[in-house]
C-alpha cells in the first residue's frame, strides 16, 4: 500500500502490514518492491501492478 503524499512530499510504502519507509517517486517503491522480493519489479510494473494499492492518488501524485 502507499499512503498519501506528505507535506514534503513522500508516501509511506508499507507491504505486508510493514512500513518499510518513504518512496519520493515510483523508482523508489520499485526498490522498494525489489527489497520485499520482486526482483525484476520496474517503475513500469509500479504503475501497472494490481499488486499496489494507491492512497491519496495514484502513481502521478506527490505532492
């Protein structure tokens, strides 16, 4: 999941019940992915994925 955008404009990530920390783009929550075990999730795959579920805006909202 990733929460809405903060006042400095990161999102929580948090993947199976865990905050693992705050993405500032969708390359980070594709590290972020990457971390929690899919390798070859891509900033593509962020966008795409039925794996993510957006809060506060999708993959566009950072601010």
């Amino acid at each position: 999941m990733i929460y809405p955008p903060d006042e400095a404009g990161g999102r929580r990530v948090r993947i199976d019940g865990t905050i693992l920390g705050r993405a500032y783009s969708t390359q980070d929550v594709a590290r972020f992915m990457q971390e929690a075990g899919l390798q070859s999730f891509d900033e593509v795959d962020v966008v795409r994925s039925a794996l993510i579920e957006w809060r506060g805006g999708g993959p566009d909202a950072w601010a």
